[in-house]
C-alpha cells in the first residue's frame, strides 16, 4: 500500500509565527496609508477653507454701500421749465450739476478746477441720476430743499472701509498756536509734540536711503561688467561704446549713493525741520474746526497748508490734535483734501453705511459702486442650464 503525500494544513501556515508577523506588518501598512489619506484630505480641507476664508474676508466689503447726505434745492424753474410736472422733462434736467452745486455749497471756501475735481469725485457718477428718478416720481418736491443721499464714489467707500490707511489720533502734551497768512500756516506748541510724526519721517528716509543703496548695487555691477565687456573688446568702437556705458553706470552708482548718504544723515539728525511731500506719510492738524497739512515739521513746530480754515483763532490753545495716514498720497487714489472733507462729512453726520443690496440687483458697470452681479449670475445660471 502507498502512503499518500503529507498535505499541510492551511491552518498550520497561517497560524506560524511568521504569518501573524505579515499580518501585523500588511494592517501597519494599511494604517500608514490610511492616515496618510486623511491627512492629505485634511490638509486640502484646510487650504480650501483658507482661499474661501480669504475670498469671503476680502468681498465682505462689497456688501456694504456708502452714502453722502447732502441738502439740495430742487428749483422748479430750472428742473421744470414749463411746469407740467412731466417725468421726461424733469429727467432731462441737469442733475449733475445741482449735485456740484450742493457739494460746493457745502466746501464753499475751496478754489481752483483741480480741487473741485476731487470735490466732485466724492459722490458717484451715478448720484445725480438717482436723484433725477427720485424727482421725476415725486414732482411735488419741486421747490422744495431736501436732504438727498448721494451714493459716494468708489474711492470714498475704500476710504471709510479702510483701504487707503486710517487716520491715527496723537493727542498733543503742549498748547498750540497757530498763525495763518494767505492759506500758509504757522505752528508752534509749547510741547516736542511734533517729535512722534518727525521720527516717523526720519523711518521713512531710511528706507528710501536703503532703496538707493540696492539701486546703486545693480548700477555697480553694471559698471563693472561694461568695464570688463571694453576690455575684451575686439575693436575701438566696441571699446570706447562700453566704456562710455560703464562711465554712465558709474555716475548713476555714485549719484545714487550721495542721495542714500544725504538721506540717513538727514535721518539721524533729531533737530532741524523736515519737508513732507506726497512720498511721506501725510501728517493733519485739527485745531478749532480747521484743518491744516502740514508741509514742514519741527520737533516744536510745523508749517503746513489750510485745507479748512479753524473757526476762530488758535492761540495756547490745548483743543487740538495731531492726525497721520501712513499711506503716502502718492500710494493711494484718495487725496489728502478729499479724506479732510470726508473726515468733516463724517463729524457731521453726513455720511452713512447700508447693506448693498445694489450688489446682487446691478449688472456691471463702469463705475465700482454701481457695479454688481446680476448679469454674472444669470449669465452662469444659463450656461449651467444649456450644460445640464
């Protein structure tokens, strides 16, 4: 008889020692590359959650809308002409210019085309047809003076939003006294009131200094690589062409090195005066309901231009205060006459924030605040449509 072939039992094989080892090893395995999964899901949980968090952060500001409240005078005479009380003559009236009227009528004390451009630059293009519909549906207003809401212009939202810096108050420690001749004004405190906005000048010549000393660099290098390009020049020409090159880096590099030098000298000097201009920070005086910018600065005195002039005269005076915008003039669209009236509209109680409801009822336009997604909206709803 033959014995038959030992078969082992599979229960043998997978109860040894060295199965379980593998089955340890292969549920490790499966652990790592679980984790491995939810960690990778996490992390794109998280960036996601980021980019929606920054794009809601960001757009929360468009859903608010500003407005400028503005006395107006509707004359009839000019409005309707033939008194009839007809929506289609009403509209064809100039609204726009009774919205410039009402907005130097509030500044009257300004001058020059280029500031009344900014004046009118406050309130939105737009203002002035919201205010030809609301007549032209209510003709009974004709003759009257009402308070209208002007819808504010972009830049005015940005501004009360914060997008062009904010006004940073420094209360005085001195009495202040101010002489004004011909729009020129001249201060003087008891106090080195004016040292915080000076050393804020001198930081901001510094790195201007440091900006030289970089653009200076690359003009080195410049100079040195047209002197080493006429040394191995193969021809006069080429020679004489490189080394005027290198010449004029060089006279750019040593230019730009005395800017930097003059500027930190001037930064470490804790006395004299400063200049401000439209590169520094803007630097504002309230003094008895007037404003003045200031255009030169002394630790104990300044001189500046009356944008608003004070209500009375400002002599040892402790009712004033020091207002900076970091934000150079020349790095935003706002001015600092236009911040000073918006500033003025605001202490009125002229100025209001509402929900922009605009937004989702407006299609676009050219115009930032009378922009809004509507047309977006359909648009991509029918396209989805066509799509599906």
């Amino acid at each position: 008889m033959v014995d038959s072939p030992h078969i082992p039992d599979a229960r043998d094989y997978f109860a040894s020692n060295a199965a379980r080892k593998r089955l340890r090893a292969r549920h490790r395995a499966q652990w790592r590359l679980k984790a491995y999964g939810l960690l990778a899901i996490g992390l794109a949980a998280l960036a996601l959650a980021a980019l929606l968090g920054s794009v809601f952060s960001k757009a929360t500001g468009a859903l608010t809308e500003s407005y400028v409240t503005l006395p107006i005078t509707l004359d009839a005479a000019k409005l309707d002409p033939t008194g009839s009380g007809d929506p289609k003559t009403i509209l064809r009236a100039d609204f726009a210019g009774l919205t410039k009227k009402a907005l130097k009528s509030r500044f009257s004390d300004i001058k020059g085309r280029k500031v009344k451009r900014q004046l009118y630059d406050l309130v939105s293009g737009g203002a002035s047809f919201e205010l030809a519909a609301k007549v032209a549906a209510q003709p009974d207003l004709l003759g009257q003076t009402i308070a209208f809401r002007f819808l504010a212009s972009d830049i005015t939202d940005l501004y009360l939003k914060g997008a062009y810096g904010r006004l940073e108050r420094t209360p005085p420690q001195g009495r202040l006294s101010v002489t004004v001749d011909s729009g020129t004004a001249v201060l003087a405190s008891s106090a080195p009131d004016f040292l915080a906005s000076m050393m804020l000048i001198k930081k901001g010549l510094l790195t201007k200094a440091a900006t030289l000393r970089r653009q200076a660099a690359r003009q080195d290098v410049g100079a040195r690589e047209y002197a080493r390009r006429a040394e191995a020049a193969s021809s006069e020409a080429e020679r004489a062409r490189n080394d005027a090159l290198a010449q004029s880096a060089g006279r750019a590099r040593d230019g730009l090195l005395a800017q930097a030098a003059d500027l930190k000298q001037r930064a470490t000097q804790t006395d004299g005066t400063e200049v401000l201009d439209r590169d520094t920070p803007s630097v504002l005086v309230k003094a008895a309901g007037g404003w003045i910018k200031l255009t030169q600065i002394s630790p104990t005195g300044a001189q500046g231009t009356v944008f608003a002039p004070p209500s009375a005269p400002v002599h040892d005076s402790a009712d004033w205060v020091i207002l900076t915008d970091r934000m150079p003039e020349a790095a935003r669209k706002i001015s600092d006459h236009q911040i000073v009236w918006i500033e003025q509209l605001r202490e009125a109680g002229a100025v209001s924030t509402i929900f922009n409801w605009r937004f989702f009822t407006a299609s676009d336009s050219r115009e930032p605040e009378l922009a809004g997604i509507r047309g977006a909206a359909v648009g991509s709803f029918w396209t989805m449509l066509v799509t599906f």
